[in-house]
C-alpha cells in the first residue's frame, strides 16, 4: 500500500536528502556535479523556493530549503 503525500506547509525548513542507486559513487565527477546543480537550479526557478545550503558528496547530497 502506497504512503500518503506529504503535508508541506509554506514558510518551513525542509531537509532533503537523495541518494544514488546502490548507493554507487556517481557524484566523482565535476560534469556529474553540475548536472545536478542545473537540476536544482530548474526546480527552484520553477518553485520558487529558497535554498539555504546543499552538500553534494560523491554518493548522495543534503539539501536544507
């Protein structure tokens, strides 16, 4: 049975956190890393939300909005 949708409320802090499949090392490379960076840059011009720090590491990133 799926979960339920998430209840986001305006005006709070979310920290978010992804990870590569297998938890492979994927983000080694600078083009791998920028890719992501223009993703986030993407959604947040589309959303409109605030980013307030972002740690990309080699196998998954940290995201504080």
């Amino acid at each position: 049975m799926p979960r339920q949708p998430r209840q986001l409320k305006p005006n709070y802090c979310y920290h978010v956190t992804t990870r590569c499949n297998n938890r492979d090392f994927r983000l080694t490379r600078v083009e791998c890393k920028e890719v992501l960076l223009y993703a986030i840059e993407r959604c947040q011009a589309k959303y409109g939300f605030k980013l307030y720090a972002l740690c990309i590491m080699s196998n998954h990133d940290r995201i504080q909005n």
